[in-house]
C-alpha cells in the first residue's frame, strides 16, 4: 500500500529493473558462479597447483609501505563490526570484476563477518546485448526499450556515463527496468532504494514502482544536465523496484541503490566489461562527481590493466599518465577515501612460429602495466594487490587453464569461477591481515 512508504528526494542519476523469474542466460551465469551460500560445498580436492595457491593465499598482504593508505577504510570497519556504522566499498574494472565472481565473494563473506548493509548499487538493465549482467544478491533484468550509451568503438565524444560509464536512454516506444532482492544469500534484504536517474532540458517523465506499486512519478526536465536521486525508505525486507519511462519522452537511467538502515559492509560494483581506465576521462561532470560523492565510499578499488595490456600502439607514458590523472580526479573527488589499486592477472600472448604453429608467449606489456600501477599507488597513497604474483607470474595463466579443474578460461584471458573464487579469498585475505594490524597499531 502506498500509505506505508516514507519518500525522501534526494538528488542523482540512474534506474533499475527487478525480475522474479530468471532468464535462462541468468541461470547459467548462476551454475557457473555458484551461490555464496553453497561455497562451502566445492570439491575439497586440490591439484598441485591449487595447494600451492593456498599457501600463496594465506600469506597475502598488499603493497603499502606507509602502512597508512587504507586507515581510513580499517576504521570504517571497526566501526561497522562494533554496530556503529557502515564501510563502503566501491570497484571499478571491466569484465574481471563485472561479472562479480570475486566481487561477490568479497561482498559475502565481509558482509557476513561485518554486517549486511545491503548490496548497494546496480546498474539500470544489462549494458551489453551479447552477455547477461548478473550480481550476487541481486535479481537484474534486460530491461525493455533502454538503449546504452558507453564508450566503444561506436562511440567515442564525451557525455554524462555517470558512475559506471554507462547511461541506459529511453526509447520512444517507452521503457521499463527492473531489478529485485534476491531470494538466497546476503541482500535479500532491503529498506531504502533508490532510483539514479539524469535532469537534462527536455527530459521526460520516469515512474518509481515498489512492489508493484506507482510510488512518485518524476520530472526529469532541467534547465541544465545534472544528477537525480530519489530514494524511498520502507521495511526492511525482500523488494523489488520498478522504473517506467513515458511513451515519446526522453528518459536518461543510470542505476539503483538497494540498502539497509543497519551497521554493516556495502560494496558496489561499478565495473564495465571491455572498459579502459583511460575512458573515465570522459565520463563529465558534474554526473561523474556527483555519483561518486553520493555514495560515500570509504574505500576505492580500482582494477584496470587487461584491456590496456592490448593497446600495443599506446605508449606506456601516455597509459601512465592517463592512469594517473584518473585516481588523481577520484582522490580529489574524495579526499577521505582509501585507495586500493588491484595489478592485472597473467595474459599470455598468442604468437605463430615460422613454421605456423602456434604457441603462447610471455606479454611483457602486462608485467610493465602492472610495475605502472604498483609506482602510481605508492606515488599517489594507495595501497597495491599483485594479481600476477598470486597467479604465479609470467605465463602462470597457461596452469591456470590446464588445471583439473580449470581455474581460468580456454581463451587465456578471464579465470573460472573457481578461480576467481580463489582471487577474491586472497584479497580478503590480504584486506583483514591489514585491518587486523591498524586495529593492534591504534
């Protein structure tokens, strides 16, 4: 009933789409990723390599020789384990971190340990036609009549992309977004969601459903292009939210927020597959900026370096310097966040001999990009995670495929869902050794 939700406007940028019942292209994603709440239930035999791996993994720590750049996310989580506040993270990456295999663990398990805060952000509907956008704790639909607009070879000017480099725009037939709580592990629950959408001149008309219920109707029309927020707060429990355009008007979606009024961990997932660190550059403001504030993360980590170990025509002092401008804009933006920059995995280089035949060869751009990031972090205040070094370095990726089972893809680029499994238990790892040691230094 509409007399039973407490409306709040806020001010932001973005929609969401919930469905009850999953697509089949969801489902595979799901077997293939598996249900936090059934991690327990993997095969407890380990190969060679995967023994040695978890000898790496019990001792990872990450690279921060001040011992100060993450202190301000430690405490945040002190507070939040003794019921006093939250810790945000947020993650920005491409395809390695969207399809939120180690994300979402990170997301389970520290939410178990810390608290349920809620999933926080998602994005309005699937940014790609070819594959299914899926996150832990969430149900996300395609959506209907949404056009993305991003960055890629079709397009390359600057626009209001927003948080995730990704703004869904309105068809004229309408559109609709949904996205719901899930019904198994953390985030089944939720107490206030938000709609982000875009003021821009022109703008339409977007609904807000809860529950199956028209809960506001809003103007999107300004004067200039900024940031919309509109939150609603109500029990907390299984939700679901509704975003509608009207027929014929322009309508600009970026996301939702699904929260919890309680103590606990938030991590947001804003990574885009096939994205670059560089595009961020035009990702405008005041969007871009407006985002990032609104969601107050105590802790940035930013994990690019696949995408950009294939850009052989670009100069690695223009990647560093592109790099560097982007964390510098994100610090700027937010002074009091930590920063956590986490290197690229292993990716081989598929050559052919002489004689035809082909065979894989170490890709030293790779190993450069990573030295890059792990100079920027400490230039800039960050800490570093070497993801080559768990892997197991140079060419480490080809065990990683020939492992029984695999832990990484025949295409030598992304990992299992094992083995992305196995990533996230090293960064968690390497995150609570380091809250452990600021809380014994305080």
């Amino acid at each position: 009933m509409l007399a039973a939700f407490a409306v709040l406007l806020v001010g932001g940028t973005a929609t969401l789409y919930a469905e009850p019942s999953r697509t089949r292209a969801l489902r595979r994603v799901e077997n293939d990723i598996g249900k936090p709440e059934d991690s327990s239930k993997h095969d407890d035999r380990l190969s060679d390599l995967e023994a040695t791996l978890q000898s790496r993994i019990e001792q990872a720590t990450l690279h921060d020789p001040s011992e100060q750049a993450l202190q301000g996310f430690y405490r945040a989580l002190s507070r939040a384990k003794s019921g006093e506040g939250q810790a945000r993270i947020l993650v920005y990456g491409a395809s390695h971190v969207e399809c939120d295999h180690y994300v979402g663990y990170l997301r389970d398990a520290l939410q178990k340990r810390f608290g349920d805060a809620g999933h926080g952000f998602v994005k309005a509907a699937w940014p790609s036609k070819e594959n299914p956008y899926w996150q832990w704790g969430v149900q996300v639909r395609r959506g209907t009549g949404w056009m993305p607009l991003r960055l890629g070879r079709d397009r390359t000017r600057p626009d209001y992309y927003g948080l995730t480099g990704v703004v869904f725009e309105a068809h004229e037939r309408g559109a609709v977004a949904e996205v719901q709580t899930s019904d198994w592990g953390v985030g089944q629950r939720a107490s206030a969601l938000s709609a982000w959408f875009q003021y821009q001149p022109g703008g339409g008309v977007l609904e807000m459903h809860i529950d199956g219920t028209l809960v506001r109707k809003i103007s999107t029309a300004s004067k200039r292009s900024r940031a919309g927020y509109f939150t609603v707060r109500l029990k907390d429990g299984p939700h679901r939210i509704q975003l509608r355009a009207r027929r014929g008007q322009s309508v600009r979606l970026y996301g939702a927020t699904l929260e919890r009024d309680t103590p606990g961990v938030i991590v947001d997932n804003v990574a885009l597959g096939g994205s670059k660190i560089h595009q961020q550059l035009k990702w405008l403001d005041p969007v871009y900026s407006s985002h990032l504030q609104h969601r107050k993360p105590d802790l940035v980590i930013v994990a690019y370096g696949g995408n950009e170990a294939n850009d052989f025509e670009v100069p690695l002092n223009t990647y560093a310097r592109r790099a560097y401008t982007v964390v510098k804009r994100i610090k700027r933006v937010l002074p009091n966040a930590s920063c956590l920059v986490v290197g690229p995995l292993d990716k081989p280089l598929l050559r052919q001999s002489g004689s035809g035949q082909e065979h894989w060869a170490h890709r030293a751009r790779t190993t450069s990009i990573a030295r890059i990031q792990r100079t920027l972090a400490e230039d800039l205040g960050c800490a570093f995670f070497d993801g080559i070094s768990l892997m197991g370095g140079r060419l480490s990726m080809l065990d990683w495929v020939q492992n029984d089972p695999p832990l990484a893809r025949p295409d030598h680029v992304h990992l299992s869902a094992r083995g992305y499994r196995l990533l996230g238990q090293a960064l968690l790892t390497a995150l609570l050794k380091g809250h452990r040691g600021a809380a014994q230094r305080e």
